[in-house]
C-alpha cells in the first residue's frame, strides 16, 4: 500500500492512538478536534511512503490476520 504523502494526528498523551492516516491535513484535523478530550493537546504530522506508523500498523495487521 502505497500511500504517498499523507497525515497522522499525534496526540501527546498517547502516541499509539495515532496510526490512521489521513490523505489531508485538513481531515487529520477535524478529525482530531471532534474526538480529543478536554485540555488535550495534538499535533498533525506529516508523513511520506517511507512512514514507521502506517509499516508498524501493516505488521501487527498481518500478525493479527495470521495467528
């Protein structure tokens, strides 16, 4: 899977919450504002083909899926 440039919400209480990715950074973004909690703070970061969050999430899908 072959994303290209795409976006994930980092949150800073919980980076593993992170590992949807967004094609804009404008849906990272209304998406982040619509489920964050109170006083939560998050940032949006970019990412390319090369992104360890979306090869960590395929990896533990693939482990998952073939248990």
């Amino acid at each position: 899977m072959n994303l290209g440039i795409h976006y994930h919400i980092r949150w800073s209480s919980d980076s593993s919450l992170d590992w949807k990715p967004f094609r804009v950074k404008h849906e990272a973004t209304k998406m982040a504002e619509r489920i964050k909690k109170p006083k939560e703070r998050y940032s949006i970061v970019e990412r390319g083909d090369q992104c360890e969050r979306c090869k960590e999430f395929k990896l533990k899908a693939f482990f998952v899926v073939n248990e």
